[in-house]
C-alpha cells in the first residue's frame, strides 16, 4: 500500500505547505505549521475506490417550509445582530476573546428560547456541568428546560443530537474542543476543527435545526486557528469588548440571511448581560466636556445611530521620530488626516506626538468619522475645547474637501435626542431636516474647520510659536 502523505498545514490560515517551515507563507505566521494527515483517515487516498453515487431527489424552489424560518430569542439586541433571529438549517459561528462573555450570552440565549418552548440543547466541551448548571443559576436560567451535555467527540454529539424531537438550537461551545475519531490529528488542529465543523453544518442542513458554534480568537484578532471555518458557516458574529469596561458589542462580520453592519450593544453585570438600548447614553456616559481634544462623532452602526467621543493629545514630542498612537481606530486612516492637516491647513504636526482613543474602547470603522477626528486632533493642539454641545461627522477626502456622508437626518436626530444643539456637518449634505431643534455648520473643506476651531489659526500660529 502507499504510505500515506502527510502534509503541513498552518494553523492560523489553512494554507497547506509540502514540508515544515517555520514561517507561514500565506499569513505570515511563526511557528502555526502543523503536520497533519490531510485525508484525515477519511477512507479515500490513492488506490481507494471511492463509493457509488446514489441519485438524490431534485426539488423546486417553491414549496412549504415547516415552520417559521427562524427562532427569534426576544433579546433584542441578540436578534437585531443575526438579523431577526437564528435562521432554521443554518450555522452561525460566534467568536471572541476568552472571558469576554460568549458562554454567557449563550446561556441566557438558550434560555431564552426555551421559555418561548423551543429544544435548546447546549453541548459544553469546555466546562463540566456542574460549571455549566453554576452559571445558569447565575443568571437565573437554572429553571428552564435546557438540555446539557459536557461532551466533545463529533460522533458522540451527532448521536445524542439525532435522538428524540429535533432540536431548535443547538449551542456547541466551543469548536476548539471538537474532536473526531475519523481524523488522526490533535484536537484544536485544522482538520480536527474542519471535521467537526463540517459534521455539525452537514446535521443542520438535514435536519433543520439552528446551529452556533463559539470559536475563540487568538491575540491577532481571528477566529483561532481556522479561518476556514468562516467560509463554511452562513454567519459569523464577533463579540467584543474591552476588559477595563462593562459593554460588549456582537459585531456581524457575515450573514448569509440579513446585514452585516448591525451590533448589539451588551453590559456585562453580575447577572450576565444586559440589552443596552440606547447605546449612545452608555458611550458619553463619562464624558468630561471642557477639555480641549474631545470631540463627539455622530456615527451609525447599521441603522442605528451610535454618538461616541473622539480623543486627541497632541504634544509636544521629546523623540527624534514623534509618536502616533491609536487606540479604536485605523492608525493609517489618522495618518491620512494629519497629512491632509499639514499639506492643506498649514497645521504642523512633524515635532508632536499624537495619541488618539475612541472613548470607552468603542471601535469606530466608519470613514464619517474623519470630521471629528480632525476636530479633536485641531482643538487639542490649539488648547481650545469644542462646544460641548456640537456633534461632529464627515469624511475628508486627500484634496482636504469634506464630503457628505449617509444618514444625515438620523445622526442629528440622535444627537438632537441626546442634548445636542449643534452639529458640524458636510456642505451638500443629502436629506437635512427642515425646521429641526438643531443648528449645523456646513464645512466645504478641512481648512475651513481649522479657521473654525481655531479662530482663523491664531491660536495654532501662537502655540507654534511659543514651542
Ligand atoms: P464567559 O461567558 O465564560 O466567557 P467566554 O465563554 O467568552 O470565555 O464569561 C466569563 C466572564 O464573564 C467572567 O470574567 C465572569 C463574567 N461574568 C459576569 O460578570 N457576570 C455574570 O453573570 C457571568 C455569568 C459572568
Ligand atoms: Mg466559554
């Protein structure tokens, strides 16, 4: 018989190598390269037969679907970041640091729809289920018809969950732990992960249930290990957060059965998470508005407006090279505003550090913020604080314009909703409210920010000359 090939594969991206190295060529990884079987032992490799086809009956697209597409928690924020509940037959993978919270939204999730009547069962490879039952009676679940399993071989589960009523849900937590007796390799590697992923997919296409996998992210921000299995489920949800705060947001990164730019806004209590509504109360909450360098962005997160504050130091630098540092927000993109500041606004930066952090460790990934960022960065340097009443959005293009971004009229509505009376927004902004509570300045280009905040430079100009 031939020996079967062994190949290498990196743990981090998937991509398959003929020999060991110690970089990852495809991620760029140290030390992620694993040698695994790659049929995994499944039957096949050379000299195998592979099994007769055996015809399946083709369907047409109309036809009746059982019951309703999906299993709506009744957590509004749950439901909001999956797009109106879990979808019947679909996978939905669930990542996020370790402690951030994933078991616990799980939990309250599974009882949640258990009290609506529907079979949860939550599989546990992590925890015993003495661990499990303690947090269900922490968050007050203990009383629901949940069903429990500590368990983490594939076949196993796949046994348990075809016995009895179909399920509605079913909670495996997490893939990391899966483990199949096909596939030789170590649990936690790739193919180990991939089978039991595929497995768990393949049951939830057949029999209908819903299915959320919980997989961990390693300290680069991805599910650990297999990005692969991204591509095989039909959503993917991140859970993130910071650990010094007590919100967390489920961020969707792909649906295959709603949007993607949705978030669920969660805060962590001492009996588990709690919706968060009005995400922008939560966000200003701490908020010191006197000093200079603060700025309030008027953002959306899918189509909810969200209002966050904007910080910048700028200060004098000690070092050769200053420092830019940037915390909730993309350190190229702060680049492109501080060189858009000096080339078209006259406002030198070279001999300045800058540090810049989106309050309360919210992360901004819309280009509108542009607007406050630049007006933080200018009233920071000037040493002048912004109106503590004025909101701020708008991107800025290289050639130092501004311009319009989407859902004005919502931003300031928020804002308005909030205390707000002010707002600098682009010049040519689409869909303005008429008659609104709010007064707005429209900005045609950065300079004209700059001479706003700074009063026509005189505060830049004195401070450059005082350093
Ligand atoms: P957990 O859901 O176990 O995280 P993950 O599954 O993502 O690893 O959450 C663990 C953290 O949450 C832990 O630090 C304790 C905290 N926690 C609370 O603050 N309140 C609670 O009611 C619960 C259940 C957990
Ligand atoms: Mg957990």
């Amino acid at each position: 018989m031939a020996k079967a090939r062994t190949q290498f594969i990196c743990q981090n991206c998937g991509t398959v190598h003929p020999r060991w190295v110690g970089k990852c060529e495809g991620c760029g990884q140290w030390n992620t390269i694993v040698e695994e079987d790659p049929m995994g032992g499944i039957g096949g490799g050379p000299g195998k037969t592979p099994k007769k086809g055996r015809p399946v009956a083709l369907t047409t697209l109309s036809g009746e679907i059982e019951d309703a597409p999906r299993v709506m928690t009744g957590i509004s924020e749950l439901d909001r970041a999956t797009g109106g509940g879990f979808v019947r037959g679909s996978a939905v993978l669930i990542g996020g640091d370790p402690g951030i919270g994933k078991s616990t939204v799980l939990m309250q999730a599974a009882a949640a729809l258990s009290r609506r009547g529907h079979r949860i069962i939550y599989v546990s490879g992590e925890e015993a289920v003495a661990q499990v039952r303690l947090r269900a009676q922490r968050l007050g679940a203990a009383d629901t018809d949940v069903l429990l399993a500590a368990e983490t071989n594939v076949e196993d589960i796949l046994a348990t969950l075809s016995e009895g009523k179909r399920p509605d849900l079913v909670i495996i937590d997490s893939i990391q732990t899966l483990w199949s007796d096909i596939v030789d390799s170590a649990p936690g590697t790739v193919t180990q992960v991939r089978t039991g992923v595929q497995a768990m997919i393949r049951f939830a296409k057949q029999t209908g249930a819903a299915i959320v996998l919980v997989g961990h992210v390693t300290k680069e921000g991805q599910i650990a290990g297999p990005r692969v299995v991204e591509h095989m489920v039909d959503a993917v949800l991140y859970f993130e957060g910071d650990r010094g705060h007590h919100y967390r947001i489920l961020r969707t990164v792909k649906n295959r059965f709603g949007p993607t730019d949705e978030i669920g806004v969660f805060e962590m209590s001492d009996k588990g998470l709690r919706e968060v509504t009005n995400p922008s109360e939560l966000f200003l909450g701490e908020r010191n508005s006197k000093s200079p360098g603060a700025a309030v962005f008027a953002g959306m997160e899918g189509t909810r407006p969200v209002l966050v504050e904007v910080q910048a130091l700028v200060a004098p630098t000690s070092l050769g090279t200053p420092r830019r540092a940037v915390v909730g927000w993309d350190g190229a993109r702060l680049s492109m505003i501080l060189a858009v500041l000096e080339a078209h606004c006259g406002v030198r930066l070279g001999q300045h550090d800058v540090y810049l952090n989106i309050a309360g460790g919210y992360r901004i990934t819309e280009p509108a913020a542009d607007l406050a960022v630049a007006s933080a960065l200018v009233s920071s340097l000037a040493g002048l604080a912004l109106p503590s009443d004025c909101v701020y959005f708008g991107e800025v293009s290289l050639s130092g314009a501004i311009r319009p971004v989407a859902h004005t009229a919502q931003r300031l509505k928020e804002a308005e909703k909030l205390g707000f009376s002010q707002a600098v927004l682009p010049s040519a902004s689409a869909d303005l409210p008429k008659g609104a509570g709010m007064s707005w300045a429209e900005m045609e280009s950065l300079p004209d920010l700059v001479a706003r905040i700074a009063g026509s430079k005189g505060a830049l100009r004195q401070k450059d000359d005082d350093d």
